[in-house]
C-alpha cells in the first residue's frame, strides 16, 4: 500500500528538528518492524567430520555463536557470551578448538577469542587492549592460529601465530599491514596481503629472515592487486584471486597459479581461470584436481567447478539465492555449508551437494524468515553517463506504483562496494511505506573491473561526483522518480556521498539521510584507526600532501550551501568513521539554521547489529522520508 503523504511542516530557521512523532501508519509500522527484525544466520565454520557446523546469528537480538546439528532437530547451543557481538568463526582441522573475533562493545577493534565446540574452555586470545585490532586469520594446523594484529599506534598489522591452549604469541611477521591470509605446512613460509586500498597484493615472506618478496611481478597479469594467496596442495605452487589485463567491463578478477621453488622464490604466474564477464569472489583447492569457485556476473551469485589443470567447466551448481557471501567446505569437497541471502531472503544457511544432482536443503536451525508477501525484489536499470560510461543499479518498486512515484536513492558504502540483489531491511522498509528506491552502482563500485573500481580514486573523485546528478537524471526521463520528491540515503561512503549531493546541489533532493558518513575528510584521516587511515591514502589523497584537494571535496566546507532536511545517524562507538563526523556536521548546520536531526546509536559501531537498533534505524528512515518527500 502507498501510504498518505504526510505532515511536512515548515521549519523555522535556527530551529532544531525535534524527532518527529510516529507519522507513519500502523500496517506500515507493523512491516517495518518485521522487517527490520528478521534474524539471520552467516559465516558457517563445519566441523572436520562434517556432521555439524558453527556460524554467527542474530536470532537473540545480538550477533552470537551457535552450534547446531547439520541434520535432525537438535537444538542449536549459544556458545558466546550474551554480552558478546560475535564477528566470524572458524573450526580447527582437529576439530578441538572454535575461534572467534568478538567486537567488544560494536568497536571494530575486534579481540580473538577460543572456545571449545562443547562450551568449555573460554579465553580471551588476542586484542584485550582496547588499541588493538585483530583480523582474523585461520588455523594452521591443531592448536595453531594464524591472525594479524595492529597494534593501534601506526598503520602497521603483524602477523601472529597463536597457541589456542596456552594463549601464547609467536610472531611470524612484520613491516606493514600484512593480513594473513595462508601459513605453510612447515610454517617456514606465509602469504599476506599488504598495500593500501586500489592496489593490495600478495607477499610470500620469509619466517625466518623476514624477506617479503610479492607472488607476482608488479607488470605481471594480476601483478597490481592480488587477494587470497594461498598455498597448494603439493607445498610447491601460490594461487592467488588477481585483477586480471583486459578492456574496461572485462579486467576482472580471476584466478592465478604461481610456482615456488625450494627456497621459496615465486616463478612466472599462469591465469587459470578468468571470466571476462565475472569477477572470481572466491575459490577452494580440492584434493580431486578441482577448483571450486564462486563468480559474481551482474551482482548475481554462481557457483562452479572447474578443471585446475586447464580451467575448463566441470559444472555448475545451481543456487535457490541471488547471492553467496560466505560458505564452508567439507573436508572431502563433496558438500557445502553456504550462506545464502536475496532481496526476499535474509543472510541463512544451506547445504549444497557439489556432486550429484541433489538440490540445496536449508539448514534446521535456520531462524525463521519474514512475510515474503511484504517484500519485493528489484529489477536491474541501466542508463549512461554523458561521457558515454555505463552505469546501473537495482530498482525496488512499491506494489501497485505505476508511473513517477516519491523515490529514494540509496548509495553503498565502500566506496568498492557493489549494489547487488541481497537482503536490504532498509530498501524494504521504504518499499513498504511507499517509496520507490534506487540504489545504483556509480564509478568507483566493485564489480564492473579494475578501471571501473578505480575510476574515483584521488583527484578523480570531484568529477565521479557528476553520477549522482545523472542517475537522478536518468530516473525522472524515465518517469520512475517524481521531480521534487527524491531523497538520498547512503552509509559509510554512502552516506558521505549523499552529504557531498547536499551540499552541491541543494535543489536536486527534497531530504536526506547520511549514515556514519564522513562530513570532513581531514578531520576523518585524523580520527580513523591508524591502519584505516593508510590504507585510505590511495582512495582518496594524503592527508598532508593533498590536504587543499581534500577539504574542496568535503561537504563540512561547504554546509552553508545545504538547504534540505538532513538526518545523520551513527553508532557512538564507530572508530572506523568516527562519530564526529556525524557530531560536527549537525552541529554546524544547527548553527546556520539548517533543519537536520541527529540519531546517535549506543553501542554500535559502524555497522549496526542490535535488533532493537535496526527497528529504530529503519522506522527513522522511513518516518524521515515520508514526512519530507
């Protein structure tokens, strides 16, 4: 149902926006909620024999660690803490051990913590200073966990070999942000991924000297950026996920087999796989000569085996959702645990059979899902920019809404990120209180190549700006959105990128809604975590070099332009985009007069997780824009 426009009253200047009452009506609230509240269930961890599994729900209202029988009616076991906001989970090869990163308090200053699968045997890790950040990692071996940690005081992580039963440290590596991402069998060799955002590659270091040497040639196909090295079955070979050469749209990311000599000297690369109309997310090795690999095509989600000696199609395993962001190999590579979302459908658990033709079975310990009556799935929409680049992004439309209707743009974060057909509480929820949404791929998203994802990078951004005023172009040609009642929404980047919209071009959205967003760029790079802020020179400038270029794009230079109703929401405890970005913007703005309002999230950090937090957000959100659009 569409609802009735409602109360948009004037705002006097120098008037704080009080939080509005409740404007919307109660079918719609009731929607919302259940929307907002749907529990979900990801990053599954099996166990070695395979007959159970680990993952991370929110089903108790927090994300926390659950147990569960992969078949029969067992009721799942809570292993976490009620007060801890569980992050990943993996299952040691010996199946002694779960290892677990915890986000005390919604920092992302995350701690590693151990648990054995029976409940017993609790300890804190890695991470108790609160300056620390550790990423996670995975076993080496019984026993042995392999993670990076930054200590917070420079932009440097090192790599750590942890002893789950005695809690001590061994470190493998330093000199730079190195994320582990593979230890060998002996431990004398590791690969890390090291450099800053755009240009991240694989390193093979040395344990014992410390000698880092890159996989890859940096003029070497997939030389430039590289991700999830690791080591092959014989001990003797690299394989890597490399942006791979080609045109603009066809320089995706594929696979790429790199061998190693005794002594660890990495030879010439050679592709194995390659998709020019897909990006490689992921890849397992598997002991039949194999390679199991999941490609995004046009944010869609499939899953294939391939030949590792030629990279020729085995098959391809069909999936009953859009999307797999995580998943589980059995040890004998006949089956899987996958996460599994779409846009009806929040992030669950299923188990796929990889040989055979038996269908993929959801897990019995799934947490239930929401009215699929009340959702609606997005089509994709295609338009151009002026200087001729494709764009797109996905559609949500209201049941029953034909012709220009109030519409939402609503921009990812990243600013990498990809716009894909997943579970999005806050696009449905606007959905149900009548808005149309768009939520469109610009320059600078993953997904559409290396050129693409670059596109926005540096001196370059000011100009990327320009997709925002085409999109809203596009969609009032094309009779979706209503002139005058179009509003921009966006988080992390997102939600910069929809402040830099306000502030350009005051008249082009009637309101808007900025998440965690950066309002100043200077006072971000000041305030991020230390790694945060090195890796984030190459996206958007030196905080010192270019600190002129940096306060020309940022829209605290520029709030007195601003003249639509802003709100700005954020977690209190974000470090990632610190909650003064939000703090400063609206308190300028309140100073110039400027109708904008402030939620302020407590205990949350830049993602949101608490369910009762969720509801808020999206009930905000949807209030917001029905009440100004």
């Amino acid at each position: 149902m569409v609802s009735p426009l409602t109360d948009r009253r004037s705002v006097a200047p120098g008037q704080p926006l009080a939080a509005p009452p409740t404007l919307l009506p109660a079918d719609v609230r009731s929607a919302v909620t259940e929307i907002a509240a749907a529990p979900g269930a990801w990053c599954p961890a099996l166990s070695p024999e395979g007959n159970r599994v680990a993952y991370v729900t929110d089903r108790s209202g927090l994300p926390r660690l659950e147990v569960a029988a992969l078949a029969g009616t067992e009721v799942p076991a809570v292993l976490s803490a009620p007060t801890e906001e569980v992050v990943s989970v993996a299952w040691s090869p010996d199946g002694d051990w779960l290892a677990y990163l915890v986000s005390p308090g919604g920092s992302i200053c995350a701690e590693l913590h151990v648990v054995r699968p029976d409940g017993t045997g609790h300890r804190v890790l890695a991470g108790e200073d609160p300056r620390a950040t550790v990423f996670a990692g995975g076993w080496t071996g019984p026993g042995h966990y392999a993670c990076s940690i930054a200590p917070g005081d420079g932009p440097d992580a090192d790599v750590v070999l942890v002893d789950a039963a005695t809690g001590g440290h061994r470190t493998l590596a330093r000199g730079g942000f190195l994320s582990v991402t593979s230890v060998s069998a002996d431990e004398r060799f590791l690969l890390a991924r090291r450099g800053p955002r755009g240009y991240r590659h694989i390193v093979l270091i040395d344990v014992d000297s410390g000698e880092q040497r890159p996989v890859l040639a940096a003029d070497a196909p997939g030389g430039l950026a590289s991700e999830d090295g690791r080591f092959g079955p014989d001990g003797r070979s690299v394989f890597v996920r490399a942006s791979l050469p080609g045109e603009p749209f066809t320089d995706r990311a594929g696979l790429v087999k790199i061998p190693l000599t005794g002594d660890g000297v990495p030879g010439e690369g050679r592709v194995v796989l390659y998709r020019p109309d897909a990006d490689l997310d992921g890849y397992a090795l598997r002991t039949d000569g194999t390679v199991l690999a999941v490609w995004t095509a046009d944010g869609v989600s499939q899953l294939q085996v391939h030949s590792l000696s030629d990279g020729a199609l085995v098959r391809s395993i069909p999936l009953p959702e859009p999307v797999l962001p995580g998943w589980s190999l059995a040890v004998d590579g006949e089956t899987m645990v996958a996460e599994l979302t779409g846009p009806r459908t929040p992030r669950g658990l299923w188990r796929v059979q990889l040989t055979g033709s038996g269908a993929p079975v959801a897990l019995p310990s799934a947490p239930p899902r929401p009215d699929p009556a009340r959702l609606v799935a997005p089509v994709r929409y295609d338009y151009v920019a002026p200087d001729g680049l494709p764009l797109s992004g996905w559609l949500y439309t209201p049941p029953g809404v034909r012709g220009p209707n109030r519409t939402v743009v609503s921009f990812h974060g990243g600013p990498e990120g990809q716009e894909r057909p997943d579970w999005s509480p806050v696009a449905q929820s606007l959905v149900a209180a009548g808005l149309t949404v768009f939520a469109p791929n610009v320059r600078g998203s993953g997904g559409f190549g290396r050129a693409f994802l670059n596109s926005d990078d540096g001196p370059a951004r000011a100009a990327s700006f320009e997709d925002v005023r085409t999109t809203v172009a596009a969609l009032v040609t094309a009779g979706i959105a209503e002139p005058g009642r179009i509003g921009a929404h966006g988080w992390s980047y997102g939600g910069y990128l929809t402040l830099v919209a306000l502030t350009r071009w005051p008249d082009l959205f009637a309101a808007g809604v900025t998440g965690a967003g950066m309002s100043d760029l200077r006072t971000f790079f000041a305030g991020t975590e230390p790694w945060m802020a090195g890796a984030s020179v190459t996206e958007y400038g030196d905080p010192v070099v270019d600190r002129d270029m940096l306060a020309a794009i940022s829209p605290m230079t520029a709030l007195e332009r601003l003249t639509s109703p802003v709100l700005f929401v954020h977690g209190d405890r974000d470090t990632n985009v610190p909650v003064a970005e939000s703090v400063q913007a609206h308190q300028e703005l309140q100073a110039l007069g400027a109708p904008s309002d402030l939620l302020l999230l407590p205990g949350e950090g830049h993602t949101v997780v608490g369910r009762d937090h969720l509801v808020e957000l999206s009930e905000r959100v949807a209030t917001w824009f029905d009440r100004w659009l």
